[in-house]
C-alpha cells in the first residue's frame, strides 16, 4: 500500500515468544544452499528431521526454529555476517509462484504492491508500509508479534534490496538503511550489500530510496503472465486463510491425493460426519466437494510443475490420476495449456 503521508509507527514492547509466528521455509532452505557454497555439510550442524521438513512442499516453519537454525549456523562459522550473506543468495524464483509474479509485473511499484498484499504468504511475523516523502521513499518494517529479531531484518531487508537489483537488471540501485539494533564491530558487509549509508539504534526499522526506484521497469513484465499468476496467488493467499475445517479438509485432501479412488462419503467418516453435512458445510464457505477437490489438485500441480524436477507421471500419481493422459487433460481444462508448457513458462 502507498502512503502519501507519514504514519506514526509504534515499537511493540512484547518479546516473541519461541512458539509465536512462522516464516516460509524457504529462508532455511537458502541458509542450507548456502552452507553447501561454504564446503560445509548442514547434517553436521542440524537433525535430519530438520532437514527434511524444509524439503516438504510449500511450508512454514517457527520463527524459532529458523531463528535456531541461523543462530547455530553463526556459532559454527564463527561470521557474525552470515545472514546478510545467505539472504543474498535469494531470488524471485525461490519464492515460486509469488516470485514469479512478481518477475511479471511492469514496475516496483506494482511489486510493492504486491508484496505488500501477498506478504503473508512468506511469513506471518511482520507486515510492511511504503510512504513517500517528497523525493524519497520509506519502506518501513511494522511488526505483528511483537520486536523483530535483528536477524530476521538482515535477511528481510537484503532480500528487497537484492531482489530489486534483481528483477530491474539494475546491479548498482542503492539505498539508505535503518536498523533498530546496536551497530556491530565491522558494517563492511551492510555497506557493500546496500551501497548507501547505514545506521544503526533507528526507531525502526526501514530502508530509504529515492522514489524514482518505483518507476524502474521490471525486465521480464508481461502483462498477460501477471494476470494469470495473480489469480493463482490470490487463490492460494485464500487457501491459508480459510476457516479452520476448510484447512484441515484441505490438508486431509492432499495428504490422501494419491490414494486415487475415496468419496465423499470416506472423507466424511473420516471427519465423522454424514456426507449431507460435509456438503452443507461446504455450502457456506461456496464450495461443492469435488469442485474443491478439483482447486486443490491443480494448485498441487502447479507446485510440483514450478517447484520441483518431477516427470508428468509422478505428478499424476501423486494428484490422484492413475493415467498420465488424464492428468494432462485435466490440467488443459484447468488453465487452458499443457503441463508441459507451463513448467516451460515458469522456468523463464
């Protein structure tokens, strides 16, 4: 959202509890990317059930555990910069169907909006505030649960800084940044990440630009994609958002996709309900069963045909569909292309 004027923002006095709010695991999945540059093993520093969570699709983890894993990391490595570092490893394309849409948009102001709209789909811990004031812009960090850990603000605020130079092929933008933790020894990093000048104890915590940076051109915009993407997103930002039976019934469905053939009737015994109470719950929320089940199958497949290397078969099998043939009428009917061509569109 762009504000024309200065808002007043408040610093919460409550400290984040270790079970208080998620971040998208794809900030731990870069940290291990990251590790792996580094020569060094993540099994050496983490429990394999750590490791394999991250691998499960499209998640969030606890903001303790990613704060744990980080931590341990530093500890390990002895590079009190090591955040800063990972998080210049991410890209748009991490952030999968989200990142593409914003790789679609015509300007960074479209992706602040964007981002701004779609921010709880990479974590529930913070929200953002876009003001300009007169030549300049501020995009300030407002936090949900209480003060942001100081890591959490390296890495959030490397990514946009990044990701800008990123998606505007402009390797040389720079910017102004506030945190609102003490300065380390040694700023060398921050000032190389960020280019402008860097403070430190700030109110809170933001980055600074001039506003012509809205203006950039984001190279890869394409009208046509970012129409698409944005109904997809819009539909998955609604899927974790949903009351509480429509998520667990959403859950139970993926969980039991590939068992290909079960009812009605077997997920209501499942739920221990009659199928006419199933149906009329779902009535409330808009949904006939198997038209939510058909919404979840194709936003399944579209993960596994962005996110990940597996052949048309396994998606098939893994969405309920014992004929690959099917699957890809499916998909057709669904969004008007083949499999194929999407995976194809999305890996551009």
């Amino acid at each position: 959202m762009i504000d024309q004027s200065q808002k007043g923002l408040q610093k919460s006095k409550q400290t984040i509890q270790p079970t208080e709010g998620t971040v998208s695991t794809i900030y731990a999945s870069v940290l291990l990317d990251y590790l792996h540059t580094i020569d060094l093993n993540p099994a050496s520093l983490f429990e394999s059930a750590i490791i394999a969570e991250l691998n499960e699709s499209g998640g969030n983890i606890p903001i303790s555990s990613w704060q744990m894993m980080l931590e341990r990391a530093v500890a390990f490595t002895g590079d009190v910069d090591l955040p800063l570092k990972v998080a210049e490893l991410l890209q748009p394309k991490h952030f999968g169907m989200l990142g593409f849409l914003l790789m679609s948009c015509r300007t960074m102001r479209d992706v602040a909006e964007i981002l701004h709209k779609f921010g709880q789909l990479i974590g529930e811990i913070n929200d953002t505030q876009l003001v300009e004031m007169g030549d300049y812009l501020e995009l300030s960090w407002i936090p949900h649960l209480g003060p942001l850990l100081p890591i959490f603000m390296q890495q959030s605020s490397v990514g946009w800084a990044v990701m800008a130079r990123q998606i505007t092929s402009a390797p040389t933008l720079k910017c102004d940044v506030h945190f609102n933790f003490p300065q380390p020894d040694n700023i060398e990093t921050y000032q190389r990440i960020f280019g402008g000048k860097i403070y430190f104890d700030a109110p809170v915590t933001k980055m600074v630009a001039h506003k012509s940076m809205l203006d950039l051109p984001i190279t890869l915009s394409d009208p046509a994609t970012n129409s698409v993407l944005l109904t997809q997103v819009e539909k998955k930002l609604q899927s974790i958002t949903q009351p509480d039976f429509l998520q667990q019934l959403r859950e139970y469905l993926i969980a039991h996709m590939a068992d290909h053939q079960f009812s009605i009737t077997d997920v209501s015994t499942a739920f221990g309900i009659s199928p006419r109470t199933m149906q009329n719950r779902l009535s409330d929320y808009g949904y006939g069963f198997r038209n939510l089940f058909e919404q979840i199958r194709q936003e399944q497949a579209e993960h596994y045909l962005s996110q990940t290397d597996l052949s048309l078969n396994e998606i098939a099998g893994l969405i309920g569909y014992a004929e690959q043939s099917s699957f890809q009428h499916a998909f057709r009917r669904w969004t008007g292309e083949s499999p194929g061509n999407f995976r194809k569109n999305m890996e551009m």
